[in-house]
C-alpha cells in the first residue's frame, strides 16, 4: 500500500465489480491508518480480509503490475528467452480458471474480458455435435483463480461446434471436415470479475502458422492446476485449421489458452495430435466474433446496473452515453461524450451520474484509466492543476513551463496559456505510449465561472487532446462554453463525417420505452425472460402518479421510479439462485 498506493487504489476499484458486498475507497481505507498506529498497510490488509476480499485484491494488484508471485513460473527450456515471461505469469495466475459441468471439472479456460471466458465447445457439452440440444442444458460453472465459483450462461454467447471425428477423439480426415467447426465457446459470467483478476489478450490480428514458433498453454490436466508448459508449434498433415504442439496435457486440458511469444491468444488447445502431440484450435477459427464479443464486454452498448446486480444504482435511459462511450473506445472519430442538460438551469444531479457511469465502465477495462477534473473553487494555473491531477491517478506528468516566444512580457496570457494547455495534451498522450493505455479525462461542470486566460488555455487543451489516439474525454456540463471538436448526435453521424470530436448526451429525460429496456436489460442478467404483460405492468408501477410532459418524465424522476422496480429485479434475481441451487 505504501510502495504502489495508485495501483492500490485502481485495483480497489476494479475488484468491487459487480460485488454486492459494501463498497470500499482507498480514501477511507487509508483514514483507517490512524488507529493501527499509521500503518496503512495493515489498515487495508485488516479491512480487507475481514470482508472476505483479501485475495482478489492480491490478484487485482497482480493485474496492475504489482509484483506479487502466487506460484513460481516454471524454468524456461535451453535456448528460449520469451520476452516478459515472469510478468505475464503473475498476471496468469488471475485469468486462468477451470471449467466445470454439474460439479466435475471438465476442462479449461481463460478470462478475456469482464464477464467473458473462452473454452472449447466439445468442453461444456454432453451430446455429439449432431445431436439435439440437451434438456434441461447442462449446468455450467468456471471456478476462478481465487477457488471462487461462478455460474456461466448456457448456451454460450457465442460458439462453434467440434466435428464429428473430434468429438470421438479422432483427428479430422481433411479440412473440408473442419468447414464450420472451430470448436470454441464463449460463455459469460454472472458478475464482472475480469478488471480483478485479469484478462487474457487477444491480438488485433491472429498470428500467422509459423513451423516451430514458441507456445505457452494454460491449463488443468485431470482437473489438476493450473499448470503452464512451454513448447512449440508444428503442422498437421492435411490441415490449415489445426495445429500440432509439443506440450505435454491431459484430459481436462482442452479449452486451455495457448499463447505466442508476445503472450497473445494463439489459439485454444482441443486435444491430441499426431504421435501423441497436442492439437490446437488457432485463433484464425474465431477471432473475428471472439474480438466483436470482448470489445461488447469491456464497452457494452448498454447498462442497467452500476455493478451489474439488484443491489447496484439502476440506470433509466442514458443509452446515447453508453452508444459514445463505446464508440469512443475503439478507433475511429469518436474521441469522448459532451454531456448537456436540455436545460441548462436544471440542477447537475444527472452530471455528478454521468461520473459514476463512466468510473465504472472505465472499470471493466485494464488497459485503461480515470481522471476526475473538478472546478468546484478558482484554478489559478489550469495547466499545472491538470498535470497534477493526471499525476495523482498514476500517470506522472509535468506541467510544461512557457517557452521562448510564448511567456509572459512577450505576447497575451490567453496566448501562453493556449500554448501550454497544446504542449500539456502532447505530454499526457506522450506518457501513456510506453505503457499501452488509454485515459479519460473527465470534466466536471464548473462552479464557477472561467477568466479569458482560463477559458483560452481550456480551449486549445480540448483542441489538441481529441486529435490525440490514447486520450478520452468526458465534459459534463459547459453549456456556456464554446470548445472545439465537432459535436455529433450519434455514433452514425461521427462514421459518416470522420472529422474527431464528441457524441452529445443530452440529459433530457426518460420515457417510458426507457423502462421496457431496462427491465429487458435486468431479466436477461437474471437469466430470465419477462413476458409481455409482466414489462407493462412493471412499467405502469415504476411510472404511476409520476408527472410527465408528453409521455416524457424530468432526469431526477429516474431514481424515484427505479426503486420502485427494485423489489421486483431482487426477486428475479432470488428466482434464478433458487433454480440455480436446486440443478446443483
């Protein structure tokens, strides 16, 4: 806690995904140290295992670079030298799990995003690839890391069958058998656990066969594990779609992550090969819809709960802040969201929301972090209060001094503070190259009033940041103030037009269609489907005595008709532990 205090508190945050028990900030824990003689240290360790979350929190550290060793890697073979190999052992030892059918282990798998593991087909079935589904579908769980447990929906939500010959441990007799069968499943978990313990990486693009490249499979022989081996790859006679490797497994092992020597996906062990060699499934198969289904995961399209459970804050509407929130979070024009209230005299409770949406989408992503800018009293040096602010969340930047040409006595404070806010921009982006990750900035509505010097520093920080590729932006508010970039509806338009800029959320209010979504949204979560009738009656008790303006309800109404739902969305929930308990 006093080496690392930012990991610390990054880790913190994303551990409590999902997690129902009562949430925890590093602020508070640290107000603790005062009673254990300033040991912050053993303020958190107290805390934390007594809540039962000290080992997830271990891991999560893991995830953010803190060396923490849970079990030794295993030695390297003469001759290689796999770059990073230690570190990527200790992130490992989060992502890995085992799969389970009923209660017996059957395979493995990989965490590869927040609520995403990938495993083989043949893996979670119990019928041959031409048989009718099973009823009632088989009982799927994926114990984690940490020995927790956790239910995966069936089916998968997305998966290619195994063929016929692999199904009865038989290699394929040539490709055109393969045609359709990649034998890979992606199941989804009940809560977000991939910001703590991990996520294994999938490339941008899957890697080329290449005869005795380097491999590294994860996985459970007999149940057992997780054990890491280290070999290489090999053709197999007659066929592009699988591939031959030289580690040692078992049954229990298919579904395991294989990965190459920068510690992508390489692909998903199946079986055995020829001369008893191991036989893979390379991510070619399926990367396409394995990487559409990670990029959903990480920024979903929607959101219904903060923490993704009946006990989390409920979110009414707000769909245009998740559509640009994920569009933002892949390449492309999109660089942030300008959230605006329809009126601008309205109180700013839909803007402080705005920021507990955004920390917990951020969240759900490792590769990517959160910086809170407020103006709740006069900045007199926008450029250092931001440089401070971006340091403070573990991204250490100096504020850029003004330079020749461009200081004071030589030309305006607007134009100084212009050139710096440029030169700011360039340093932050400049900072998160070497580590890979992106940054969001969040803007909090002003309380007060902005001078000229403020307002033009702002300006031509706005406007060097959305032409950068590692920085986000969120400005929450601003009515007032004109800032650059172009301003886009939706996502579409921004396609169309390609010039950067920002997708506009407009704080207006919820309709009643809002409500039919949300409850859609929750039972899906719950693993049930609510019926017509029941979603009208829902919606008719969420909204009754509620006043509207033309079917539309004013921002602040939202909580007042969500927890009135909420007796409702706990007992779908309770429902499916019912059911869920009674299968096992």
């Amino acid at each position: 806690m006093r080496i690392y205090p930012d990991k610390a508190a990054l880790a913190l945050s994303a551990m409590q995904l999902g997690d129902a028990k009562p949430p925890l900030n590093a602020a508070a824990l640290n107000g603790l140290a005062a009673f254990y003689d300033g040991n912050v240290g053993e303020a958190w360790r107290t805390v934390l295992e007594s809540t039962g979350r000290l080992d997830i929190f271990a891991r999560a550290l893991a995830v953010h670079g803190v060396p923490i060793d849970f079990s030794p890697p295993p030695p390297l073979p003469p001759g290689k030298d796999l770059k990073d190999f230690q570190d990527f052992c200790r992130r490992l030892s989060g992502f890995h799990c085992r799969i389970e059918r009923g209660t017996q282990p059957v395979g493995s798998g990989v965490l590869i995003g927040p609520t995403s593991v990938l495993t083989s087909w043949h893996v979670i079935t119990s019928v041959a690839p031409d048989a009718a589904a099973p009823v009632p579908p088989p009982t799927i769980k994926v114990r984690l890391s940490d020995g927790q447990v956790m239910s995966a929906v069936f089916p998968p939500v997305s998966f290619s069958k195994c063929s016929l010959n692999e199904y009865a441990y038989k290699l394929p007799v040539d490709e055109a058998e393969l045609a359709g069968f990649s034998d890979f499943a992606v199941l989804q978990l009940e809560r977000a656990v991939g910001p703590a313990f991990g996520m294994a990486r999938l490339a941008k693009a899957p890697q080329a066969y290449a005869n005795g490249a380097a491999i590294v499979v994860v996985h459970y022989p007999l149940g057992v594990g997780p054990e890491i081996g280290l070999g290489s790859i090999g053709r197999l006679r007659g066929l592009k779609s699988r591939w031959s490797h030289s580690v040692g497994t078992d049954r229990g092992s298919s579904g395991g992550g294989c990965f190459d020597s920068a510690y992508a996906i390489m692909g998903i062990h199946q079986g055995r090969g020829e001369t008893n060699r191991g036989r893979l499934v390379p991510a070619s198969c399926f990367h396409a819809d394995v990487a559409r289904i990670v990029a959903n995961d990480i920024a979903p399209p929607r959101v219904w709960s903060l923490d993704g459970s009946p006990d989390g804050e409920f979110i009414l509407g707000r769909s245009s802040f998740f559509d640009g929130f994920a569009a933002a979070s892949r390449d492309g024009p999109i660089r942030g969201i300008r959230v605006k209230r329809a009126d601008p005299t309205a109180d700013t409770s839909g803007l402080a929301f705005s920021y507990r949406i955004l920390d917990r989408l951020v969240a759900r992503d490792p590769s990517a972090r959160l910086c809170r800018l407020s103006f709740e009293t006069l900045v007199e040096d926008l450029v250092s209060y931001i440089a401070s602010r971006v340091t403070a969340c573990g991204l250490p930047v100096d504020a850029p001094a003004a330079v020749e040409g461009v200081a004071k006595g030589q030309t305006q404070p607007e134009a100084i503070g212009a050139d710096r806010g440029r030169r700011l921009a360039l340093a932050i982006n400049s900072a998160l190259e070497p580590i890979d990750q992106r940054l969001w900035l969040y803007f909090d509505h002003p309380a007060l009033a902005f001078g000229d010097e403020i307002r033009s520093t702002l300006e031509a920080f706005v406007d060097q940041l959305i032409l950068l590729p590692r920085v986000r932006i969120v400005i929450a508010g601003f009515e007032a103030v004109p800032l650059p970039g172009a301003d886009y509806a939706n996502a579409a338009q921004a396609r169309a037009e390609s010039r950067p800029g920002l997708v506009t959320d407009y704080i207006s209010g919820f309709a009643p269609s809002d409500i039919t979504a949300f409850l859609s949204d929750a039972s899906l979560a719950a693993g049930k489907t609510l019926s017509m009738e029941r979603i009208a009656e829902l919606t008719q008790l969420a909204l009754a005595d509620l006043p509207h303006s033309n079917g539309i309800l004013a921002p602040w109404l939202a909580e007042q008709a969500a927890e009135r739902l909420r007796p409702a969305i706990r007992a779908l929930f309770a429902e499916t532990a019912t059911v869920q308990a009674g299968a096992l």
